[in-house]
C-alpha cells in the first residue's frame, strides 16, 4: 500500500501548491482559461482538416460460388449484390492448392507456396496444441528477439494475436511485405484486428486470415478464438455472426478482417460426408453469412460511407469429394461503401470487366488507407466499370464469365481431346491413303486437312453460342470447323488461292481484328483459358502466337509458291516490301502492350519475320541472321517494355510492371528472377502430359509422313522451294520462342503442328503418281 499512498500524498502537495499560486497571482487565471480554451479549439477538428479513417472490412469467406450471391436460402446476400460492386476473381497459387496457400497470396499480393505453420495464430491467453504454455509464452520462444515488448505482463488489446509462423513466414522473405505489415508501418499505423477463424475442431487451428493483419513481428489485435459449439455441424463448430458484429463495434481498429470458417470446415469434412449432409453443411454456413451481411448493413449502411466492407472467397469449393485441390471455378468478390458502387470489379491485372485477381486484394486495401504497396506486391488496386446497364444484365453477364470459365478449364481436356484425337485420326488416314492409293485418293482429304487448321478460328467463335454443356460445346467446335473450311473454299475460288492460304490469311485476319477490338473473342477462347490458372488474362496468348506466326510466314510463300515465282525473287519489289510491311505490322500488333500485350513475340516475330524477309530480298539463312534478328527483338522488347512503364505505370502490363519494379529498387536482380522462372516454367511444361500428347501427335503425324512418304516429300520441297525456304523462318521463331518464352514450348508445338497441316496438304494434293 505504501506506493499508492506516497502518490496520493505527491498529488495532494502538487494541488495544494497550484491553489497557492493562484491566490497569490490572480492575474494567471485568465491566462490560464484562455490557453486552455485555445488548446480545446485546437482539439476539435475544423471543416479543412483530414477527416478520420473510415473503416474497412474484410470477410473472408472460402468455398463461396458466385451461384451463392442468388440462392433463395441468402436474400439478404443476394439483394446486397445487386446493390454493390460486385465480380469474379482467380484463385491461382504457387505450389500444393491449400486454403493457407489461397489466403498467403491475398495477404501479400503475390503468388506465394504455404507452409502449415501459416495457419498458426493465437490469442495470448491460449494453450498452443503440442507445445507447452500459453500462446504468449510459446511466441517469445519461437520468435526470440523479433518483439521484445511481449514479454511485459500486462494484457494489450491491440496486441491480442500472436502467430507463431512468423519465423517461417522471416525465412521466407514474407514478414515486412505483407498487408498487415505494410498498414503497421504507416504514418501514423492503421489498426488491424482479425476475428474469427475456421479450425477443424478443438486442438487443430486454421487461423490463416491473421495473415493479412499481423504486424512484421507477427502480432496484431483480434479474437482468433471465436466460434460457437454445434452438434449439426462439421466438428462440431460453427460461425458466431452476431459476436463477430459485437466485436466489430467494440473494437477500434480501422481495419478488421472477418474470418468464415463453415464453409472451410464443410469442405474439409467433404470426403467423409455425403452429398446431402455436405449441402446441409453449406446451407447452414450460407444462412450465417447471410445473417452477418444483414447485420453488417445495419452497422453500416451503405449510404452511410462510414465503412468500405469487401467479401471475398479466397478460394473456390472444389470440383468433387475425392479431389480437394481441384479448383475447377472462379471465386466470387462483392464490395461496398463509398469507394465501390455498384458496378463491376476489374483490375489492370485483367483488363477484364468483371475479373479480377487475388494478387489485386492487398494492393486495393492499402490504397483505401492512402499507404504504398510494397514492390514486391504484383497485384493492381481494384476498380468498379459502371454502365448503364440494369443489374439484371451486370448479373447475367457475371454469370455468364463464371460458367464459361468453368466450362474451358474442363473442355481443354474433355473437349479437345477427343476433337484432337478426331483431327489425328484423319491425317493418318489420309497419309495412308496417299501410300497406298496415290495422291488421286489422298486429294479427297484435303478439305479435311484445312478442316483441321481452321481449328483455332473455331474456338474462338464456339463460345459465342453459349454452349450448355462440355458435349454441347464439342459439336458446336466441329460445326464451326466446317463452317469456316466451306467459307475458306469459297474464297480461295473468289481470290484464286489455294485453300491452306485462305484459310491462314482468314485466321490471321481474325485474330488482329479481334485484338484491335479488345478482344472479346480471344479472352473467352478455350485455347486461351487462362482465367482459372492466372497464367495470363489478356493479350494473344503463346498458343496463338504460334498459329499466327505460323500461318503469316508459311501462307506468303505457299502464295508465292502458287504464283510460280522461284526464289531468288528478281521481279516483284513491291511484294519484297508489302509482304514484310505486313509482318512488322504483326509483330507491332501482337507486342504492344495495350494490344497484343506479348513481349515475347516480338522476339519471336523478329526472329521468324526477319530471316523471312531477308530470304525474301535474296539472303541466304543463317543462325547468324537468325541470332541479329532476335536481338533486335529483344532490344525492341525492352524499349516497348521501358515506355510503359515511364507513361503507364498503374495501368502496364507485365514486362512494364516488371521493368518499373526493377528501376524502383528491386535491381536487375528481380529481372533475372522472372528469367528463372520462365525457364522453370518450360521446363515443368516438358513433362506435362497434356503438353506431350500435343507434341506427340504432331511429331508422330511429321514422322509417319516422313517414313511412308519419303520420296514424296522430298519432290514437294523441290516443287515449292518457296515452302521449302520457309522453314527456315519457322525453325528460327521455333527456337527463339524455347529461348526466351515463359511457355515457349507451347509456342513451338502449335508453330509445328501449324507448319505440318500446310506441309500435309500440298504433299497429298499434288499431281501425278508417287515415286
């Protein structure tokens, strides 16, 4: 007692002698009233002062479908989303797909690999399972030295939460980059709480969502332990909406993330439930959120502008019970407050209404707090596309984008594998025929072989008829094949071409139209389905690449070829110049940032164009000639790449993002790991057996040619020189794609088997008998 009453005597003597002063000199207490009034003014803000951070919340919710956002079981759900910004995002991650993995990339605003420590956080005041003592105690044992502050003995609030993977997320490089790190070290630090978690029952923590608000040493605020008991759900869990709202409000934090765990728990528990229990499972967790969005509204109403609420589905439910890592959709997003309307959520990451990623969620939140993005975040800050379009219509369209991105990521296999096998089939035939009945026989095969190459062009309108179904779909591919076949006879007849050159002239045609219009027809294209695996999401992507280039150097010279010109060419200068007037006018549409958006090609196209056109004015080819041409690709690359980033920093691709991340601090360095992974990446797509089947059939196709139809083959060289000539060109965009592509074997598979259905066509249309 005897501190206590020391102070209360201290405190006494100090009064006694303020009181004194102020007897003896009374001229001091006006002066005194009037600093104090002018000190109270000062604490009151005027009408030009910065107003105070609004509040944001973060739902996070996994395994929520956009199909969520109107079932009857949520109303209140799906009326918010017709009052919101509302869209669709990837969830694409590096390594195993794991919910850690899902929330981790969100958190940092890069595709990251998790480890199961990420799931590890605590409130001080828990037992950590397999470990001795309390949360706090086991946190100054792991994290040593990283926040020596832990150690007091008094209960902070604001520093309730303690994850115990920060030294695993140190030796990773993810402890200063993160959300949750980069709003603590703002000017002045934005309050982050989490509540909420999605454990699998007592004893098996699933606290990844502190990921997002955990400081550099791994501590934030929050009630991680929060959740109700329930014998109807799975492990016996459940979500407490109404505490989560009561913490909400108690709490004064400006950042809050809401962590859902039914759903996860449903999912988890998948495999050992059946299908009626497993919907049950998802009902009860919809009917909670649905109830939390109610409540939230209340809260903060969405004319109020008092708080910015986003809802988020890290990852999407997987495709079935036995399969947990298949995540065959899109994951819904919805926004509101005074920074989303209602609209549709894009990002420069897309360039897609409706789309975004989850590499653009942290550098969004930290935008909403005015903080900078760490550089290492690659993600863009969302923004909301109004139109004067009803909801009825933004809905269906949604709707529409998240059933065709589902449809392409199976079709790429159910679909075209079978059209591939059909395609396959018939070139053998007609290889075969020409062995054994001569090209007499084998010329009735030469609509099926321009058949075949008007695949590509197929795909690309397939989708326009919104096919029901993977079968549907199919069918509408093949019916287009032949559509465009009979529409490439008809203008080889009008045009007095052969039928491979309309066919290529038409698909080139198509694709730089497109790519010039947006391309809406690109971006739904099952060739080009890169919504669901994030590899791409606009742009020309590699598999056509490799069709256009293919078709651009090999259709000239099959023309010339048809002109009887032989090479050299002493006639025709204005042909010398059109022809490689027209391939740089390829290779600037399919590189350019804001069009094609391929840097690569240009190295490609450079390097294929350039000994095309050099043949073209009578140069013979050479590695030589290959390697300048390619270099002054690469040299055209970084110039293209250089002026994006210098006049469209938040709106650059991936080679000006790239570029800018370098010049700001991250040194040449960083270049030269984006380099690596791009060789990782080719590397992983040589053993992908979808990959090597393609290749396979195609070299198996060139093969069985070469061996049945040797002779053959040889006289059409000599018959078309011009063809003959062209390979070279294709041989050197061939190998400069494998050299400096992110995929470029894919490239290389699709120029080949280009290359070999305008072989297989003159080869088995020719006149005469076979040798």
């Amino acid at each position: 007692m005897e501190p206590t009453v020391l102070s209360q005597k201290r405190a006494e003597t100090r009064m006694g002698a303020l009181l004194l002063l102020l007897k003896r000199h009374r001229f001091f207490l006006p002066a005194i009233l009037l600093a104090g009034s002018l000190m109270l003014c000062a604490s009151i803000p005027c009408a030009g002062q910065t107003n105070p951070r609004r509040r944001v919340i973060l739902v996070l919710c996994d395994c929520l479908t956009f199909d969520d956002f109107h079932d009857r079981s949520a109303p209140f759900l799906a009326h918010l989303a017709e009052q919101s910004a509302i869209g669709l995002m990837n969830c694409a991650v590096r390594g195993a797909k794991t919910p850690a993995a899902a929330t981790l990339t969100v958190a940092i605003g890069q595709h990251q690999a998790s480890e199961p420590s990420d799931e590890q956080a605590f409130n001080d005041w828990e037992t950590v399972p397999g470990d001795l003592g309390v949360a706090r105690a086991v946190y100054v044992r792991r994290a040593g030295t990283l926040d020596p502050s832990v150690e007091e003995a008094h209960f902070d609030p604001e520093r309730a939460v303690k994850h115990l993977g920060i030294v695993s997320l140190l030796a990773r490089g993810l402890d200063a980059d993160r959300l949750g790190s980069s709003l603590a070290r703002a000017k002045p630090p934005v309050r982050a709480y989490v509540c909420g978690n999605a454990d699998k029952g007592i004893g098996q923590p699933r606290r990844r969502a502190a990921l997002l608000t955990a400081d550099t040493a791994g501590i934030c605020g929050g009630m991680v332990e929060l959740y109700r008991f329930s014998t109807q759900t799975p492990y016996g869990l459940c979500d407490d909406p109404r505490a989560m709202i009561d913490f909400v409000v108690q709490s004064h934090a400006e950042f809050l993330v809401l962590q859902m765990g039914d759903f996860s728990r449903a999912e988890d528990a998948r495999p050992g439930l059946s299908d009626a229990a497993y919907h049950r499972a998802r009902l009860g967790g919809l009917q909670r959120l649905d109830l939390l969005a109610q409540l939230l509204v209340r809260e903060y109403p969405v004319e109020s502008g008092n708080a910015d609420v986003i809802l988020v589905s890290p990852r999407p439910p997987s495709d079935d019970a036995a399969h947990l890592e298949a995540w065959g959709r899109l994951a819904p997003i919805l926004a509101y407050g005074p920074d989303f309307p209602p609209g549709a959520l894009t990002s420069p990451t897309t360039r897609t209404t409706g789309l975004v990623a989850n590499i653009d969620i942290a550098p969004t939140l930290l935008q909403l707090f005015h903080v900078p993005a760490p550089i290492a975040m690659i993600g863009r800050p969302m923004e909301v596309r109004t139109s004067t379009d009803g909801v009825g219509e933004r809905i269906h369209a949604l709707a529409h984008l998240n059933r065709l991105a589902a449809l392409n990521g199976k079709a790429e296999v159910d679909v075209m594998l079978p059209i591939g096998v059909i395609c396959f089939c018939l070139l053998v035939t007609a290889i075969y025929s020409y062995r054994r009945k001569g090209p007499r026989a084998s010329r009735r095969f030469g609509a099926g072989i321009v058949f075949v190459q008007n695949m590509g062009s197929a795909v690309l309108f397939a989708p326009l008829l919104a096919p029901a179904s993977r079968f549907i779909y199919g069918i509408w591919i093949l019916a287009w094949m032949v559509i465009l076949t009979l529409i490439a006879y008809g203008v080889a007849r009008a045009l007095k071409l052969t039928p491979p050159v309309a066919a290529a002239a038409l698909c080139v045609l198509l694709i730089g139209g497109d790519t010039l219009a947006g391309q809406p027809l690109l971006k739904d294209s099952v060739f080009s389905a890169y919504a669901l695996s994030g590899i791409r999401y606009y742009g020309v992507g590699n598999e056509y690449l490799g069709i256009v280039v293919g078709f651009a150097i090999l259709g000239v010279f099959a023309w010339l070829d048809d002109q009887g010109k032989p090479p050299p060419m002493r006639q025709g200068a204005r042909l010398r110049w059109a022809a490689p007037g027209i391939w740089m006018g390829i290779a600037f549409l399919l590189g350019w940032p804001t069009l094609g958006a391929n840097a690569g090609s240009l190295i490609v196209t450079a390097a294929g164009f350039g000994v095309a056109a050099a043949m073209l004015h009578g140069r013979k080819p050479s590695a030589w000639m290959a390697i300048a041409c390619g270099g002054a690709g690469l040299l055209l690359a970084f110039v293209f790449g250089t002026l994006e980033a210098t006049f469209a920093e938040s709106t650059s691709s991936h080679i000006g993002q790239a570029i800018h991340a370098s010049a700001s601090g991250r040194g040449a360095g960083y270049l030269f790991e984006i380099a690596l992974r791009k060789i990782q990446m080719n590397l992983r797509l040589l053993v992908s057996p979808w990959l090597l089947l393609g290749a396979a059939a195609v070299i198996a196709t060139a093969v069985t040619a070469r061996c049945h139809l040797g002779e053959p083959v040889a006289a059409l060289f000599r018959g078309r020189p011009w063809m003959a000539l062209g390979h070279y060109a294709v041989a050197a965009a061939m190998v400069a794609g494998l050299l400096f592509k992110d995929s470029g074997v894919v490239m290389a598979t699709y120029l080949a088997g280009v290359t070999c259905l305008m072989d297989l066509y003159y080869l088995l249309t020719a006149p005469g008998e076979p040798a």
